[in-house]
C-alpha cells in the first residue's frame, strides 16, 4: 500500500450540497509517538487506547461553486465564527487536495464543538482533525457511489476498510495521533514488524485479543494548567531532527510497542505500569533534552505522580499515569478499582488540579456518524 492508493478515480456522481456530521474521540498513547519524517511519517510506532467521553462533533455542509480555483471555507466553533482556525485548516486542505479533489468545487461550512472544554489543555487536533477527515470521506463515499439508501454509511463502513483507513490517513495529514482517533480501543500507527497490517500510513485496530483487565480501562484527565502549552507538538517533534539520543529513543519505541503487544494480551498490570509511565518519563525527557530544552511539566504535575507512587505503594493499587505533551495528567486504571480511586483522586490529587477540575473518562470504540442530509 502506498499514498497513490489514496488517490481516487473519477468520481461518477455531481452531487449540488449536503451535510454529514460525526463525531470523533481523543486518544491517549501509550508508546508516544515523538519525531516525524516528512509528509507526517512517524519516526516510531505507537498505540493509544481511544477515549470515550472527550470527543469533537464536526458538522461539514457543502454548497457547489461556480469556480474551483481556490478554497472556500468559514469554520465555527460552538457557533462562533473562528477566523483564527483557518490557516491550520487550510495547511490541512493544500496537504490532502490531491487525495480529496473536489475539495475546491464546494463552498464548505465546518461546525466543530468539543465536549471538553477549549482551554483545558487536553489537545483537540486528535479528535477534530479526525471529525474533519470523516466528514470529507462521506463526502467523498457519495461522489464516488452515488447515495446509499438508509443507515448506509456506518454499515457500508464497516465493511469498507478502504473507508476508514483512507479516513486515518487524511486525520495524519492533519495531525499525526489524529489517524488513531477513528476506531476503538486499542490503535497501532506506525509499521511494527509483531502488528500484522500496520502501516506508518494509517492506524489500525490492535489485531490481537486483549486481557480481560484492560476492558473499560478508567482515564481520568487531571487538569493541571490549562493555559497555552509554551512549546506546540509539531515545534517538540521537529526537535528530534539532530537529537543525541533520537536513534536510541525511536529503536526503545519499537522494542516498547513488542512488548506492550505480549502485555495486553497476558493481562500483566506491573508489567503494564512500568512500560507506560516509563513511556511518559521518556517522552518528557526527550523534551528536556532538546536543543532548545523545554519543560512542559509543571511542579503539580510532579506532585500527582509522587501521590500515584505512594497511594500504589500503600494499597497495591494498579493506578498508573501517562502524560501526553503537556502538564496534564492522564490517571489509568482497571474498571474494578474505580470507586477507590475516584475517591483517591477527589480527597488527594484533585487540590493540584485547575479549579480542582478533572474529566472521568474510559477506553472507547471509535468515531461515529451523528447525521447526514443530502
Ligand atoms: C505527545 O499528533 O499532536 O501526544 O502530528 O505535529 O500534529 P502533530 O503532533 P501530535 O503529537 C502527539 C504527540 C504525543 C504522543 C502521541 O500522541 O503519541
């Protein structure tokens, strides 16, 4: 499979306006994915468990022009015009236009709202870019067939791997961990010599059965600094472009993913809290040490992961954290110890939180199609 793959044949349907609306998750990794080649080619593989509750809905309404020389687009959020979204969703267009050719022939209206809030700090490219990219596909699945009689696009979806995996790939092309937004609950990006069919081009479902443990795996989101992040992702992985340790941390990548492949399979929690908060350190590290260095990391970042270590030690908890790039703190743990942890997490972490806000969330299953009007 290459990118030309992606590249479509006439479309045999004029199709004048219409509308689709779906909605897509965030994602949390495990084996982070930090350093990218060109055209968005992840130096790594990683995979992420898909999130349930912190989602973008995205609707897209399409009107046909008189002219295709040019894009045309106004974007919302929560019905607010957002002019300041334009040039990244532009950026996006010119990166895709030759997968998706119509996109010049059609006046767009992109309606976005999350169900997390803006400012939390928790990153809406995953679950936005990949609403977006969905929308342009069921535009796209209808140039191409023609219109498919009722609940049709979820259905033909299913059978239609070239759908969803055409959507990954588009989602990348926004933002890298966007591909690993579209299906649940495990997702592998990035080639990996153990993950059968995985592809640097596209995320694709974990293959193999999961331990029973991981089933509705609980993520609560510690909201520790909503503010701006200093330092943007795409700027933290340009810096492993002439990095001391790049070659040794994407070579511990591939090794983490066979690993955590047997983990997930074999149920191993100590196992499973070692390799991702490992992940997390070492993603961090690698910021620290870059030229320039960064910190993304604020002190009550460091305070939750000391109460975690303890509250395990006292307990025998399986709780664990990862952190995305960020000062969040995304706090894992198995369905059963729920209660006992929330408690945990109200009576001594929620003090280091943002007006004490944290997001209970749980492993979900992927994007879905909310509405579609022709
Ligand atoms: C630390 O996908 O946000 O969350 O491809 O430049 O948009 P771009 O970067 P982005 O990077 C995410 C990095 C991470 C780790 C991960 O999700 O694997």
């Amino acid at each position: 499979m290459t990118e030309n793959n992606f590249i479509p044949k006439t479309y045999s349907n004029s199709i004048e306006n219409g509308s689709f609306t779906w909605s897509s998750p965030s994602n949390i990794a495990l084996v982070k994915y930090w350093g990218k080649k060109k055209d968005q080619i992840p130096e790594n593989p990683s995979i992420s468990f898909t999130l349930n509750n912190c989602k973008t809905t995205t609707s897209l309404s399409f009107t046909r022009k008189s002219d295709n020389e040019s894009f045309s687009f106004d974007v919302f959020l929560d019905g607010e015009k957002k002019d300041g979204f334009k040039s990244k969703i532009e950026t996006f267009f010119n990166r895709v236009e030759v997968y998706l050719p119509f996109l010049k022939d059609y006046h767009f209206k992109i309606e976005t709202s999350n169900t997390f809030p803006h400012s939390s700090g928790i990153a809406s490219s995953a679950s936005g870019m990949s609403a977006l990219a969905l929308c342009l596909m069921s535009v796209e699945k209808e140039l191409l067939n023609g219109p498919v009689i009722s609940n049709a696009v979820e259905k033909s979806q299913e059978n239609d791997p070239y759908f969803i995996q055409k959507a990954s790939f588009l989602a990348r092309l926004g933002s890298g961990s966007a591909c690993r937004s579209l299906e649940g609950d495990l997702v592998v990006w990035g080639k990996h010599q153990d993950i059968l069919g995985s592809s640097d081009l596209f995320g694709v479902k974990f293959p193999h059965q999961v331990h029973d443990v991981f089933k509705n795996y609980q993520d609560t989101i510690l909201l520790v600094d909503k503010g701006e992040k200093q330092v943007s992702s795409t700027v933290g992985h340009n810096l492993m472009h002439g990095h001391p340790f790049a070659q040794e941390r994407f070579k511990q990548a591939h090794e983490n993913l066979g690993v955590i492949a047997e983990i997930l399979q074999q149920g191993d929690l100590d196992k499973f809290i070692a390799l991702v908060e490992s992940e997390a350190l070492t993603l961090h590290a690698m910021m620290m040490t870059s030229m320039p260095y960064f910190i993304l990391m604020k002190p009550n970042t460091l305070q939750i992961i000391n109460k975690i270590w303890a509250f395990r030690a006292e307990t025998g908890s399986k709780v664990c954290f990862t952190l995305d790039a960020g000062a969040n703190v995304h706090v894992l743990y198995p369905e059963q110890e729920a209660a006992a942890v929330i408690a945990f997490i109200e009576n001594e972490l929620a003090g280091y939180c943002q007006n004490g806000q944290f997001i209970n969330d749980s492993i979900g299953f992927g994007a879905q199609l909310i509405m579609k009007s022709l």
